[in-house]
C-alpha cells in the first residue's frame, strides 16, 4: 500500500465529476417536471422492488456500518489521530457538536420528534394500538431509527473520509477510501464514478431532507399567519431559503455554517426547555430513564427483524426508508462532520458523533414524543391523535397549542425549521462543491452557489413529482449504488488503519544509540536546555546543522539506487525524502516550536511558530516530525553525526514497517 500526498497544483474544478453529476441530476430534474405522473408511477413500482426484495441488505449494511464503528472505536487503532500525532482540534467540543445536527438531522427530528411516536402509537407493528405496551413500542421503535444505527452511517462515513484525508493528504473525497485497493487509480474513472454516485445520491438525500422541511415550514406559517397550504407556496418556500442559505455559503464555514448552527442548538434548547418546564416534568424525567433502559434492551433484535415469519408493510414505510434515506445523504453529512473533525482520535470522533447524539436523540424525542403520548393517553387528548394521523405536517404546531406561550413557541418552532432548512442546504451546498473540486473548499464563488441552487431545484421537482412518496423513492434508490461503494471503502479503511498500527507499533521498536564521540556535544545539549534556545538560534542550527546532515543521507540513498531529496519549506524547516517505489514513502523533517517555559508567567500565552516577540515565557526546540506528525522531541543542539544516527534509526523503524507489511 502507497499513499501520495495531493497535488496542489491541480485544477479546482472536476470536470468529469462536475458535469456528469450535474448532467444526471438534471436529467432526473426533467423527468420529474415534464412527466411528472409516470415519474411518481415509477418511483412507487421502484421503492416497492427494492423494499420487497433489498430490504434484508439494507438491514445488514447499517448493521455491518454500526459493529465496525464501534469495534475500531474500542480497539487500539481508536487512539490514531484523523490528522498528523500532533494535530489539535479545530472547533471546541460544544460547536463540533451543534455543527453535526445543524447539518441536516435538525429537520428530521423536528418533522419526526412529536409525529413519529404518536403514528407507531396509532399503528404499532407488534403490539395492540392505543396500549402501554404500544406507547413503550412507540419510543423505541422511534429512537431506534434515529438513535445509533442512524449515526453509525454518518460516523463510518466521516470516518473514512477523515482519515484519508487526513492521515494521508489525500483529497476529502469518498474515492480516497479505495486507495488501499486500487491505489493510483482513483483518479481515474473509477474514482470518478465513485464521487458522482456519491454527489447523486447525495443530492436526493438532501432533497429529501428539504423536502420535509419546507412541508412542515407550510404547515407552520398556515397555522401562525394563515399562509395557504399548497405545492407553490412550498416552491416559494424552498426558493427563498435556499436564496439564504447561498448567501451563508458565501460567507464561508465559520462565518456562515458554524454560526447558523450555534443559532440552531440556541433555539432547541429554548424550545425543549420550555416543553419540559411547563409538561409533565416529572413523567418525562421517569420516561427518559425508562426510554434508555428499553431502547438499549431490544438493540440487537431490533437490530435484525425483517417480520419475515410475520410480513408487514411497516418495515418498508419506516425502517427500509430510514437506511436508505441516511445513506444517500451519508456522503453530505460524512464529509461535512470529516470536514470539522480533524485533529481528534478515532475514539474521541466515535464518541461524539455516535454516544452523543444518540443520548440528545433520546431526551428530544422524550421530551416531545413522549410528551405527546402522555396527552393522548393520560390527558384524553384524542383529538391530538387524529389531527397528527390525518396530516404529520403540522404535529408539532398541534403539539404546542397545548402549552402555555403556544404562539411564541410556535414562532421559536418555525424559526428552527426555517434556520435548520437553511443550515441543511448550505453545507449540503458546500460538501457538493468539494466533491466535484478534487475535495477543496477555496474554490470559485460561482460554484458554491451553482450547488446550492441546484439542491433547492432538484427539491422542488422532486416535491412536484409526487410530495413525499417520490423523495422517499428517490432517497432509498440512490442509497442503492453507494452503499457497494460504502462496503468497499470499508474495507479500505480498515485495510489502511491496519498498516497504521503496525507502522505505529514499529516506531517504539529498538534503535542504535545517538552517537556521542564529540565530547563538546553534551555540554551544548545541557546548555539549551537550561538556557532554551530563540527561534533565531533554532533557525540557524537546522541551517547550519540539520540541512548538511540531510543532504548527506540524501546523497547516500542516492548512491545505494533510492531517489531522494531534501527540500526546504517555509520558516527554515526542512525535508528528506526517500521514496520507496511502491512502498510507503520514507519522511523527515524538522520543524521550529514555540514552548512555553516551566516558569511562565502566561500559561495560556498564544503561542506562534513563525514568529519570536522576545516574550521571556516561550522558547523554540527544533523538533523531529515523520509522516504521522511530530514526535515530540527536540534535536536542538546535536551533532551532524548524532542527527544523521537519528534519522537512521528512524529509517530502520521504517523499513522496519515495510518488511511487517509484507
């Protein structure tokens, strides 16, 4: 196995991947507006076919996707970093999380949160409707399609992404997974392939997504301002939205996605707050604890029923549409949570995208769904049942009338709506971009608003094609292709983190000792470290010290038949390479560091690698970093006899590592 880091110089723009994928989603687009009666006709007679025949590997795909995840996570390889060893995470722990549900689920769990539990109640798959039992069957069965499974497809999907990208530098793109396998040739048409699938069935994720958006943001603006319910009014809806979440694309990730999402989790709070405040506050507290407990004891018979001694609809209407849907959207939501997860463990990215999540599932649909049961059932709210059975659309609005505040909080309700829709589209806007620009983000403005108004076209033909029936269609069929691909790149990844391992398990072997025949060298040692070096000083021994003893291993590969080459970055760090062939290529370099002093009087001092302000509470160490990252020790001061023993050891570890692979 090889990996090449990507070349910068390359074009931005894909053009196979960009104008296939563009030409393939208008094609559906044209079908689903001019024929738009055959188009439903067909969409109905496909989801049936694969429903009656697929829905046993659909099954088996998220369960395959949920164990994996989860046994990588618990295993060593959970300690390996998405990034260099030394990488740190971008975003705090508190956006990182906001950002994940404000890239899409937002809008299912508000669609979902009061409907879903009250529709299993009414007509629940194995229990006797209107019972305890139902309502208990209700908020599992309604957990269970949001809860781990669901998560498991986005984090396995983000996972490979991540670390590809990465670990590796290879473009965050889904082609990368398939390096392992296929190596040089994922730039080709297979990789190709690959990311237009990925882009496609994306793209129908994500109109899915909107599409229920914009029905319960109808159905949330009739019942607060009277605004007609209709297919125009919904085209107008999406229009506008979309025209805003392009404006958030412009401004960028951080500007735009991230503060959006903060807003999101901002308004869900204040939102469930109210609801637990002023409900049964004590019933939901019971109902929680009890939720967890049931959904935890049926996880793995939920995990695999099919009903296949007991056939019934149910499965195809809710659990088939579910996988299908959140795979077919897995390539946004995974390259969107990759994007903003680089620098943390595996563990601590499963942890946060799979436990997390799924404990905010169970509160919100606690909160809401339970809630809901506890007035049809306990407070003889009938009516609620009926109005949420006849239209699912406007469950939540119904919901609220029953708290005190009903219109401000069906006002703070439509505004999560209207600021989860725009959120949903503007990074589904930006994840198409990277996939068709070789996975770069810094490209051309015109690109980033061509994705976002195409979602929100391709929403409305769907939309108009026939409502619900053909986005559910159009999301369990695209999630067809990708999910072969999904399996491959699987086995990709662990393939690779495999070979992370063993190279990481490599690095702690024995070495020959650095050589100490300069009898001047320990006393220079000892004066860096009780005197701690400037960034100047550092500058000139990597200069002086470190290029020569480089050159000088350069030149002796080279004269063993290796191809090797010494090359200097910015801010006087330095390279060698050795290339391998066909194996992993050998990387050393060193790189100044800013530390803070043992006696700082700053602890929390910014600290720059480029730059010496003469602050006496930083010093510089010239430190050793491999193609993992740094390694965390300081060269500053040895000999070139000493420096050229040490990039020998490491050479050996390398090799070391390549013989293991074989």
């Amino acid at each position: 196995m090889k990996l090449r880091t990507t070349d910068e110089g390359k074009a931005k723009l894909d053009p196979p991947v960009f104008y296939t994928s563009t030409a393939l989603l208008l094609l559906l687009v044209a079908y689903a507006v001019f024929l738009p009666e055959d188009a439903t006709l067909r969409f109905q007679k496909l989801q049936d076919v694969i429903v009656d025949n697929l829905g046993w590997y659909y099954v088996l795909i998220v369960a395959i996707l949920l164990v994996t995840v989860v046994a990588i996570s618990v295993s060593r390889l959970g300690d390996i970093k998405l990034g260099p060893d030394h990488e740190k995470p971008v975003y705090s722990y508190g956006s990182w999380i906001a950002m994940l549900f404000s890239a899409g689920i937002g809008i299912g769990l508000l669609f979902f949160g009061v409907a879903e539990p009250v529709m299993h109640y009414l007509t629940p798959p194995d229990a006797d409707p209107g019972t305890a039992d139902a309502a208990r069957s209700a908020m599992v069965l309604s957990i269970f399609h949001w809860g781990f499974h669901v998560w498991a497809i986005f984090s396995g999907v983000a996972l490979i992404l991540g670390y590809f990208s990465y670990r590796h530098n290879l473009p965050l793109t889904l082609r990368s997974a398939l390096y392992p396998l296929i190596g040089e040739r994922i730039h080709g048409p297979i990789g190709h392939a690959v990311d237009i699938f990925a882009i496609v069935s994306t793209v129908c994720g994500v109109a899915t997504t909107l599409g229920f958006g914009v029905l319960q943001m109808n159905a949330g603006l009739n019942h607060l301002f009277g605004i007609p319910v209709g297919s125009g009014m919904q085209v107008i809806l999406i229009a506008v939205t979309t025209a805003l979440a392009t404006v958030s694309v412009m401004v960028g990730l951080d500007a735009g996605i991230k503060r959006l999402s903060q807003l999101n989790m901002a308004l869900a709070a204040i939102l469930a707050l109210a609801v637990l405040v002023f409900g049964s506050t004590v019933f939901l507290f019971q109902a929680f604890v009890e939720n967890i407990g049931n959904y935890l004891s049926v996880l793995v018979n939920r995990t695999f029923n099919l009903y296949a001694y007991a056939p019934t609809n149910w499965l195809g209407g809710w659990t088939i549409f579910y996988w299908g849907w959140c795979m077919s959207w897995s390539p946004f939501v995974g390259l969107f949570i990759a994007r903003i997860s680089r620098g943390r463990t595996i563990r601590e990215f499963t942890i946060g995208t799979l436990m997390m999540p799924t404990l905010i599932t169970i509160a919100w649909f606690t909160i809401f769904g339970s809630s809901a049961l506890h007035m049809i059932r306990d407070q003889g709210l009938q009516s609620l049942a009926d109005i949420i059975e006849r239209d699912r659309t406007v469950a939540l609005f119904q919901f609220l009338e029953q708290f005190p505040f009903s219109e401000a909080l069906s006002l703070v309700a439509i505004t999560l709506v209207i600021v989860f829709f725009v959120t949903s589209a503007d990074s589904g806007a930006l994840v198409m971009n990277m996939l068709s620009s070789h996975g770069r983000d810094d490209t051309p403005m015109w690109q980033r608003i061509f994705w976002a108004a195409l979602i929100g076209i391709v929403a409305i033909a769907l939309l108009l094609a026939g409502g619900l029936a053909s986005l559910q269609t159009a999301a369990i069929t695209s999630a067809l292709p990708f999910s072969i691909i999904l399996l491959v790149a699987l086995y990709g990844l662990i393939k690779a983190l495999r070979a992370d391992s063993v190279k990481r398990d490599t690095l702690g072997a024995p070495v020959a000792p650095v050589s100490v025949r300069n009898p001047v060298s320990w006393e220079r040692r000892l004066r860096n470290l009780v005197q701690l070096p400037s960034l100047e000083e550092v500058h000139e021994y990597i200069r002086d010290t470190g290029l020569p003893a480089m050159r000088d291993f350069a030149v002796q590969m080279e004269r063993n038949g290796f191809e090797a080459k010494v090359v200097e970055g910015e801010n006087s760090m330095v390279h060698l390479e050795v290339y391998q062939g066909e194996e992993v290529d050998f990387l050393y370099s060193l790189h100044p560091k800013a530390h803070l002093r043992p006696n700082a009087s700053n602890p929390d001092a910014e600290l720059d690698d480029t730059y010496d302000d003469g602050s006496p509470d930083k010093y510089f160490r010239a430190e050793v970093h491999l193609s993992e990252g740094g390694q965390d020790y300081d060269v500053m001061g040895w000999t070139r006899d000493q420096l050229l023993t040490d990039i020998l050891s490491q050479y050996e570890r390398h090799l070391q590592f390549l013989h293991s692979l074989r």
